[in-house]
C-alpha cells in the first residue's frame, strides 16, 4: 500500500525538476550522492536515534554522546569513509560533540600553524583518534580580545622547555569544546615569552591528560563549565575550563610555522604574518557560513511543510479552511526565509572557493588576499549566523502553538544555533573587523591602489555616488544591473559617509569608537551586497533541469528586494533610490511571493532532508502531522502513569483543604 502523503497535492503543483534542483542545492550530482547515501545510512542506524534527548539529564546525555561518537568512528572504519564522508557522517549525527573540535580545530589548527616535522609527529595521531585534541584560545577574563590573553608559556633555555602557567583567575581557559572531559590534548593560546620578553599569542600543543588512565597530568586542573542554555541542545558538549600549574612542555610543542623560538631562547618572526595565528578561526568561520544555511533550510522546511498543513479561517460553505501558507502575511515573513537558505548556500559555496584560493597562495608566500579572506569570513560568518539565529525563532512563530513543542524540533535547534553569533568570534565584533577594512579601502581610493574583490564596486565610487536608479514599474526591479547597482551605490555611499564622519575626528580610534554602530550598519550593507552579487553570479551560471533556473532567478529577487524593503532607510536616506521606488520594489515582491507559493514544498524537499535529520513532526516530510503529534504526547513520561507522582504529597493535599474550605 502506497503511503499517505498530505503534500502530495502541493509536490504536484511544483513548475521545476526537483531532482535537478537536489543536486544544484548540494553543489553537485557527487554531493548529492554522497550526501544522500550517508543521510540514510544515519537515519536508518538505531543508535542514532535522538527524539529522546531532550529529556535525558546532563550525564546521561553525554554518555549517549560518547557512544554516538564512538559508533560513529565505528562505521567511519568500518565502511572505509573518506574524510568527506566522515565529516558528513558526523553532521547527520546531528548532535554537537568533542569530534567537532577535535576534526573541526585542533587538526586544522596544526596543519596551520604546525611545521613539516610538527604535521608528520601529530596527525597522523589525531587521524586515528589515538589522541584526541580541542582548541583553548579562550579564557575566563578574555574571548573577543585575543591579545588580552594572560596564559604564559616562558621559555626555559636551560631544560629547552616551554613552562605553561594560568597566573590569575581570569586566565583560566573558559569555553574550549571538549576540554571539560574528553581531551587528551589541546591547542593552547599563550603569550610567549622569552629572555623576559612578550611576543604575544602564539599556539602550543599540549597534552592534557594520560593516555592510559585519562586523569589530569600533574599541574592540570581541568573540568567542564557546567550546563548550558536549553535542555539537550549543546549541553552535549563538554566545554571546559583549564588551569596550568607551571606544566613543562618540549619547545617543539610551539606551532612554529609563524614564529620560532631557538635552542638559545631566540624569538624569531618568519615572513608569514603574525595573523595567521588567527588561521584556525577564518577556517572554521567559514564553515560556519555553510552550517548557516543548513541550519536555515532546515527550519524554513519545518515551516514551510507545517505551512501548508495548517489550516485556520476562511471556511467557504463547509469546505476546508485556508492553508495558512496561503496568508500574504505568512508568505512575507517565511519567503525570505526560504530565499536567504538558497542565498547562503551559494554565497557559502564561494567562500569556500575564496578560502580554497587564499590557502594555495599562502602555501606560495603570497600574503596579498589574506585582509579579504579575513574581511569576508569574519562579515558573512556574522551576518549569516545573526540571520538563521533569528529566522529559527520566526520559524518558530510561524508554526504557532505547535512550533514551541519540542518534538517540533524547533526549540533545539534555536538553543544549539544561537552561540553561533557568539563563538568564533562575537558577531559585532567581526563586522567591526568588516568596518575597519571598509574604511582602509576607501581611505586608499585616491592613492592609485584599485580595490579588488568584494570591494571592486569601490573602484567605480564616483559614478556609483551620483547614479540614479532607472526603475519606474514594479519588474524594472527584475533586472539584475538594477540590483546590483542598488546595492553597490547604498554601499559605498554608505562607506564613504562614515569615513568622512571619521575624518572630522583627531583620533581616528576615538571616531572608530564614537561611530561603530553606523559602522556596524555600512559592515552589514556590504556583506548583504557580496550575498546578492554571488546569488546573481551563480545565476550566471548553466544550470540545467526544467524550470530550476527560473525558481532561482525568483528566490533571489526575493532575497534582494525583500532586503531593499528592510532597508528602505538606508537605500532612501543615501538618495539610491527615492521612497516611490522602495515602494514599486515592495509591489514587486508580493507578486513574487505568487510565484514562489506553488513551488514551496519542493523549494524545502529539495534540501533532501531526511525525518531523522530534520527531527520535527511539524517538518516530516509526508504531513502527516496531527496524528504523529497525538501519538507522541502519549509517550512523554509524564503520561506514563495516570495520576501523576506527586499528586499524593501535595496535590490531594490542596484539593482536599479546598473541599473542606467548600464545605464550611
Ligand atoms: C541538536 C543539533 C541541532 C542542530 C545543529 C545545527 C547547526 C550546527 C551549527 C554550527 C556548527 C558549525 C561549525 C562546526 C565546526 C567546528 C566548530 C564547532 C564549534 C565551534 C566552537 C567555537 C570555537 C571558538 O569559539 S574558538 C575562539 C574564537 N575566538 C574568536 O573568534 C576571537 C575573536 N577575536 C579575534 O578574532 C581578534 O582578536 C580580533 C580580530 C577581533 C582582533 O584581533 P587583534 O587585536 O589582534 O587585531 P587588530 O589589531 O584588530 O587587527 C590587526 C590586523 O590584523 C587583521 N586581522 C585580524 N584578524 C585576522 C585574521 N583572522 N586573519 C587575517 N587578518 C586578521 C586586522 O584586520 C588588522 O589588519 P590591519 O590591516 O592592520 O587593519
Ligand atoms: C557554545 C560556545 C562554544 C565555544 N567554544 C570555544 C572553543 O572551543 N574554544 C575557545 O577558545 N573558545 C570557545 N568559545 C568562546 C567564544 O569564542 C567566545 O565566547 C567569543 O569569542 C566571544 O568572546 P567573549 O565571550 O569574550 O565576549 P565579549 O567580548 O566579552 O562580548 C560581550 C559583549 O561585548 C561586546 N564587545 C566586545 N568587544 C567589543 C568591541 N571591541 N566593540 C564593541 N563591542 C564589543 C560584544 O559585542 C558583546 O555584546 C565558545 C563559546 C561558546 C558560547
């Protein structure tokens, strides 16, 4: 018997080859196999199986952890994974664990920053998990503020031994994933000191606790920081804190691919930049990017699926009441949604092209593209995660009352989402980093030096500063140029006034200071025009299957015109476009939003999510929502009995003395 499908109507409606449009979400027909292939291999596994987590205790919930992680590498071995497999395996899993620091930090932090003879000691250890390592860069005192960092390692010419020590309370390393329980060995961030002399930062391998016995080394006081936001969520992880009591470490336990220390205690600085130090975390910020638009996808189709299920209102002579996916409203709030999941993907897609182009240059000594690697993975990292943290909850709100059951899946993913705004770097304080960038660059326009890559735009400053935009009907604003030149023109106008503002100050630092939430604003305008100008770009590109090209051409007028309305200050106040053009935009989107409403469900199936992964029943993919709501309430413990524990204590109590109160 064929099984029930509540979206079946709405899969039939869809104008464009979902198959197709599988394989452009996943990068390529490759990807979409591979991805495909592990997604059920890990949804069909029982000791996958995650709808109970939310209602274990902390302990038991990191020992399930443990032993997803152990069968995890289990299967990794046994099915001879490729590290690409092996990564997927592991997001599938889907629930955060020590491996994500030890493959997602610790590897990458000495391949690095590590040397030739470093790489040949330590990985192939760490490849085989025979050490297990995390990434303590933060401390108790400091985590923005990497040169504020108080943890020394002073060199000791005579034993040719570094000594690692947490002078104060604040230096106590604070954060680090997988330190509180699991690692045998960290990457350590101290000030390296030598001859009585700070360098600042630098990393060190250090080995935290017995490979035998898994107790702290003499001198190491380590230990997990306690629970965290929400029930389940990242309280799976055991993120530490670590204190050094003058422990010894072998000078060769410095990553010294940036800066040496001899045997006589020499301080030497090689050609590569001091920043490279920060190498790990443009990595990881970058991946980030692409998480953010899994994590998007993955409440946009929750929202989208329950969208098209609920019904409420508007019942015509007894006939069904209205889907509210229907609502103009409910399309306005989650459309955008659904464009910004596809608009990260691609723009997510590129960096990692952008961070693969820097890496090969690095490797060749060549130092030029690193402020732009770094500019771009700090502002998209920031504005990506700032916008799934939110839509998450609008995702939330959009399901209505069921949205904030957990089995809708939405509580926890908000709860594991959100300190993405935070770690890898506070999202203010990377888009100040943009800011800082921004204004180099426009400080430098007259002195001769182009500017390229994602700052090009600024080479055409003094046309864009007095361009006018042509729109004067509602699809003028489907043109790509238009676009395009709307949001370059907001963007570097907006630059260029903030560094004039800048410029009336005698302390640059002070007009930095004074200014930096408009420059927080011109960060944020620029990052949204690299994604609309990387969406626009792939548009470019062949991308074959009936009808998929023209849903991606709509998502991402979507996407830039649903911004163009947000923003509608800043694109008015900078004189890009006038108030009738903001509002011919807006009318353009809603006939957008018609467009988009018949392809939605297949817009959401094509992320390819499986029900284990998606780990919503609002979200499952055959709709089949109120019966597997009822279902499950009745497994909650609380209705294992029928009256409850407790109502002897102190619920009859009460009921009785009110009985008799009644009485008298
Ligand atoms: C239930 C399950 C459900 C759902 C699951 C769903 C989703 C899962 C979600 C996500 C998973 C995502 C990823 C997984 C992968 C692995 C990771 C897992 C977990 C992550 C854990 C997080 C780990 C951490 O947080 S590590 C600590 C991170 N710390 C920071 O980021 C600190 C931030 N601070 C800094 O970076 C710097 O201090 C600073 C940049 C702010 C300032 O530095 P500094 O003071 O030294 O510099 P400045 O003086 O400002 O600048 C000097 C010049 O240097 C340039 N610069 C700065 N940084 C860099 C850099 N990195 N690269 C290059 N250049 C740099 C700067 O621009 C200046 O240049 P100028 O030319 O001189 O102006
Ligand atoms: C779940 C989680 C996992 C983590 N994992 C790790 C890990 O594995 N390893 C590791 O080393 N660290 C880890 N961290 C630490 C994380 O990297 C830091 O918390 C992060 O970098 C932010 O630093 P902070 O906590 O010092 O924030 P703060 O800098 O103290 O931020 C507090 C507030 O001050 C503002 N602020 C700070 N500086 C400025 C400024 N210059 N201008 C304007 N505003 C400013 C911020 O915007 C924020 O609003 C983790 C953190 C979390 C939450």
């Amino acid at each position: 018997m064929e099984a029930l499908d509540y979206h079946a109507e709405e899969r039939r409606k869809a104008e464009f080859n979902l198959d197709e449009m599988k394989i452009v979400w996943a990068g390529s027909r490759r990807n979409y196999e591979l991805s495909d292939r592990v997604a059920r291999l890990v949804a069909s596994d029982p000791v996958f199986r995650k709808d109970n987590r939310t209602m274990l205790t902390r302990k038991d919930l990191f020992k399930d952890t443990l032993r997803k992680a152990a069968h995890a590498w289990k299967r990794i071995i046994d099915l001879r994974l490729s590290e690409e497999e092996a990564n997927m395996l592991r997001s599938y899993v889907d629930q955060p664990a020590f491996t994500d620091l030890h493959w997602g930090m610790f590897i990458p932090a000495i391949k690095g920053q590590g040397t030739s003879e470093q790489h040949e000691k330590w990985l192939p250890m760490a490849y085989k998990m025979q050490i297990i390592g995390c990434y303590a860069q933060t401390e108790l005192g400091h985590g923005s503020n990497v040169q504020g960092l108080e943890t020394t390692a002073t060199f000791d010419p005579q034993t040719d031994e570094f000594d690692l020590h947490s002078p104060t309370l604040t230096s106590s390393k604070w954060w680090p994933g997988g330190l509180g329980k699991v690692s045998t060995h960290a990457v350590v961030y101290a000030r390296l000191i030598t001859g009585g002399q700070d360098h600042g930062v630098h990393g060190f391998i250090v080995q935290l606790r017995g490979l035998d016995d898994h107790l702290p080394l003499p001198g190491i006081t380590v230990g997990d920081i306690g629970m965290k936001f929400g029930s389940g969520a990242y309280n799976s992880m055991d993120n530490g804190l670590l204190r050094f009591d003058h422990v010894r470490i072998p000078r060769n336990q410095m990553l010294m691919r940036v800066s040496q220390v001899t045997r006589e205690g020499k301080f030497v600085q090689s050609d590569v930049p001091r920043q490279l130090v920060y190498g790990t975390m443009v990595y990881v910020r970058q991946t980030i990017v692409s998480d953010a638009s899994c994590a998007l996808a993955r409440a946009v189709c929750i929202a989208t699926r329950y969208s098209a299920v609920r019904r409420q209102f508007g019942s015509q002579n007894g006939g069904p009441e209205i889907q509210v996916i229907d609502y103009k409203t409910q399309q306005s709030r989650l459309f955008p949604l659904l464009a910004s999941a596809y608009a990260f993907r691609f723009v997510g897609e590129w960096l990692k092209w952008l961070y693969t182009d820097v890496t090969q240059r690095l490797q060749a000594n060549d130092f030029s593209t690193l402020p732009e690697a770094h500019a771009c993975t700090a502002g998209l990292k920031s504005m990506t995660t700032s916008v799934t943290a939110d839509a998450i909850e609008e995702c939330r709100k959009l399901c209505g009352g069921h949205g904030y059951l957990s089995n809708s899946g939405l509580p926890e993913l908000f709860a594991v989402y959100i300190p993405t705004c935070t770690y890898e770097g506070d999202n203010v304080v990377l888009l100040l980093q943009v800011a800082r960038f921004l204004m180099k660059t426009v400080s430098q326009l007259g002195s001769g030096k182009k500017p390229v890559g994602t700052t090009a735009y600024m080479g055409r400053a003094e046309h864009l500063m007095q361009c006018r935009c042509e729109v004067e009907m509602a699809q003028d604003w489907l043109k790509p140029s238009t676009i395009l030149e709307a949001f370059e023109a907001r963007a570097v106008r907006m630059s260029i006034a903030c560094a004039k503002s800048l410029g009336k100050f005698s302390n640059p630092e002070d007009g930095f200071a004074e200014l930096s939430p408009d420059l927080v604003e011109v960060a944020i305008a620029h990052c949204q025009l690299i994604v609309v100008s990387k969406f626009l770009e792939k548009l470019q590109q062949d991308i074959p299957g009936k009808g998929v090209k023209r849903q991606l051409e709509i998502l991402c007028n979507v996407y830039a015109l649903h911004l163009l309305h947000k923003h509608l200050g800043d694109f008015v106040a900078t004189g890009c476009i006038t108030p009738n053009q903001g509002a011919l935009a807006n009318e353009q989107l809603r006939l957008l939003y018609a467009q988009v409403r018949p392809n939605a469900i297949a817009l959401v199936d094509a992320f390819n999510y499986t029900d284990h992964y998606l780990g919503s029943i609002l979200g499952c993919y055959d709709g089949n929502v109120y019966q597997k709501l009822y279902q499950e309430a009745w497994k909650d413990p609380l209705n294992d009995t029928v009256v409850p524990d407790g109502y002897l204590e102190y619920l009859r109590p009460i009921l009785k003395q009110h009985i008799r109160t009644a009485r008298l």
